[in-house]
C-alpha cells in the first residue's frame, strides 16, 4: 500500500513516495484471501509447505522417507488418512547415501520408481564458459532448483542430508533461517511439498527446537516431525513418527512401525504401520539403548571416515561433523583421541597464512614433484607444499595460553574465501574432556 498525503499536506513538500531509498510495503488484510492447505497427507504433508524430519543417524529417516515416496507416487492410502489421491511426481536428492542404494530402497518400499527423479549435481558455467559440476548448495541454488521443479511437474521433494547442502554455518540462526526461507520461498511458490532430513543436536530433547544446533530449523518450516524409537516397546524394534510443530491442527495420534528387512536389496522398509499414543517430547528425552555407541566413539569414526582419503581444510571437516549433529566440543575430543595432526597453509609469495589442514597421524604429506616446464625451468607451486608440523595431545592451545581472542566458533565453515589464520577452534581449554 503506497503512502497517503497526511492532514495538512502542503503541496510543495517532497511526497512521502518520492522520498528516496527503501520503504516498508504493506497489503491491507480484506485483499487477501485465506487459503485452506492442499494435503498430500492430511495433517502431515501440505503442498506448497517446507518440512523437517528429525531423527538420530541410524533411527530410520531415510527408509521412512522412501516410504513416503511410496505412498505418494502410488496414491495408498495411509492409516489415518484414507483419502485416495492421484499419484505425483517426486525428486529425491540424498547427499548421505549412493543413488543405487537409494534407489533400492524406493523398490523395497513399493514406489514407483517410473515417477522418481534422483537429482545428483549441478552443472554450471565458469567464468571461461566452460561448464562443470559442482554439489547443490543453499540458497543459491534456490533458483535452478525452482525451475526444475516447475518443469518436472514435481509434487514432492525429499532433500535427505539436508544441513550438507547450507553454505555457512548451520548453527547460525541467520545462516540456517536465510537458507530455508528461500526454500520455503520455492516450496510455496510451485506448490510442492518440500521435506529435508536432518540430525538433532546430541541429547536434545526439546522436539521444538530438535535439529541441528539453530533454532531456525524448526522455527522456518510450516510442518516438523521428530522420529525415534518407541520407548513403549519392549522389543526395541518399533518406531513412532510424531508432529512436534505445525501451522496447522497437529494429527491426532503418531504413526507407530517396524523397520523389516527386504533380502533383494538388503536395505530396510517400513511395515508394521499403525497409530501410536507416544508424544514428541517422549521421543526426543528417551534414553538412547545401551547397546548404542558413544557420542564420542562414533565422532572418532566419523573424522576417521571423513579424513581416510586424505587432509581436509578445517571448514570442510567442521562442516561435515556439524551437518551430523555432533557438537564441535566432541569434536575437538575426537581430534585428540586420534592424534589428528593440523598443518599450516600458506601462501608461498606472501608467506601469509591461508588457514589449516587436517590429516590421520598415517597420511603424511609430501612436497610434490612439479617436474620442469618446456623451458627446463623448475614449476614452482604458488602455495608452500603442506608439512605436518603438529600434533596436539594435550587440552591446550597451539597459540599464546594468555590470547584472549577467545574461541572462533562459527566463523570457519561455509566460507566462500580462505578460513581466518589460526586454529584456535579445538584448541582453546577444555571444558570437562
């Protein structure tokens, strides 16, 4: 709504609309038509919405997630909705599991598969017009993304994985809440019904607040379902999938099933579905079983998963270990406990320091052989060859013990550019190792 000339406007002042730089819009409410949602899944899954599936790594996210693939690109019905609806297009894209074990998963849960598009990469144009192909990131590819939805006709996507996907930090509420918005932004925009998938934080317990470390990723979507084990059952084997927030009237119950085991393509599927009583925060406080490894142990295989092909620039560790739901205090544990050496980058003209490199104490680096030119002068490479020059076992810092710069959490993972010079981050004192 444009501004009105007040009461005694007089006609040779500059109008309020022609005052120069930026200027709040505004609808009146009786122009705007209420909406009722277009339900996939009535109370569960509305087109045009953005939703979270929470869920510890290992509890069934993604199985649960090829059933929902199922169910709408078969038009089943589900156990408290029996509606019969036409079966849609859906795109999945998993940034944690191969596209052949995707796919067999689809296959044990009874999709069509002829209405499945596994997204993979994005392919680009550098700055030469060469083109190439680089991951999925957001929101900068909110963009490409929309128009493949639109051109596909897609109804559903899955993003499983989906804190990989986040250029920043994903413990940062204006990092997080820039990034869903513009997918939320996509979701209402073409209709589809988006669901990522991501970790809670280790130990949450709030099922509002249960995803990875900001609060805009529960505060964003329009719909967030937690998932976990049942603690009612005494088997150990059921799982309950419960709305912990929604804009809508919530369900009325949970769906309660059992993961089996389909022997074609040695992958779970769900089965066993019924309602179930249990509440979110049931969920989310339920003590982990004891046959469940160690936060810390499972930190140690994933750095030692994540560093097994080589060195890695801290960002990328960072935000492969954040994305995973694991705290960056374990981590710094976890990094002690295999005795991860850190190697200083820099620039070999300047001599300053670009940032650090992680390595398993059994990857050494070399200097490379960068042979002669045509001219038979010696290639010089622009960057120091990367030399291991620390190994940190003690709960101290590499630096001055009396810096008070203070720990640089959050600043390193998701830049475009080099990360700050130092690598203060595991290396500040420990706080109850």
């Amino acid at each position: 709504m444009s501004p009105q000339p007040r009461d005694g406007f007089d006609e040779n002042e500059l109008a309020p609309w022609d005052h120069p730089g930026p200027r709040m819009m505004s609808t009146r409410a009786d122009t705007i038509t209420p909406s009722r949602p277009v339900w996939l899944w009535e109370r569960w899954l509305s087109a045009g919405a953005l939703h979270i599936l929470v869920g510890r790594q290992g509890g069934g996210k993604s199985t649960f997630a090829a059933w929902l693939t199922a169910q709408v690109t078969t038009g089943r019905p589900y156990p408290d909705d029996t509606t019969v609806r036409e079966p849609v297009n859906v795109a999945t894209l998993s940034l944690e599991e191969a596209a052949d074990r995707l796919v067999a998963r689809l296959h044990a849960a009874g999709a069509d598969v002829g209405l499945v598009d596994v997204l993979a990469d994005v392919e680009d144009v550098d700055d030469e017009g060469r083109t190439f192909r680089r991951p999925w990131r957001l929101p900068k590819d909110c963009s490409v993304l929309e128009t493949y939805i639109r051109d596909g006709r897609i109804r559903l996507l899955v993003v499983d994985g989906l804190g990989y996907s986040i250029v920043g930090d994903s413990h940062n509420y204006a990092v997080v809440g820039s990034a869903l918005s513009a997918l939320a932004g996509v979701a209402e925009r073409t209709g589809c019904a988006v669901v990522g998938l991501t970790h809670p934080p280790k130990g949450a317990s709030d099922p509002v607040t249960a995803a990875i470390g900001s609060t805009a990723w529960t505060a964003i979507p329009r719909v967030v379902w937690v998932l976990g084990a049942d603690p009612e059952d005494e088997t150990e084997t059921r799982r309950v999938c419960r709305v912990s927030k929604t804009n809508y009237r919530p369900p009325d119950n949970g769906l309660g099933f059992v993961i089996g085991n389909d022997e074609r393509y040695e992958c779970g599927y769900v089965t066993g579905l019924g309602t179930s009583t249990v509440t979110a925060e049931v969920l989310m406080s339920a003590r982990q079983s004891d046959g469940e490894r160690s936060e810390r142990e499972e930190t140690r295989d994933l750095l030692e998963s994540v560093l097994g092909a080589g060195p890695m620039d801290t960002a990328e560790v960072l935000k492969a270990t954040r994305a995973a739901g694991v705290s960056d205090a374990t981590v710094k544990r976890a990094r002690r406990d295999l005795g991860v050496t850190s190697t200083p980058r820099k620039d070999g003209t300047t001599g300053k320091l670009l940032g650090w490199s992680l390595a398993l104490p059994d990857h050494r680096i070399t200097p490379p052989d960068h042979g002669v030119s045509p001219q038979g002068q010696p290639l010089i490479d622009p960057v120091d060859p990367l030399v291991p020059t620390r190994t940190y076992i003690e709960s101290r810092g590499p630096e001055d013990p009396q810096d008070e710069r203070g720990p640089l959490v959050g600043l390193f993972a998701g830049r475009d550019g080099p990360p700050p010079p130092d690598d203060d981050l595991f290396f500040d004192a420990e706080d109850g190792a």
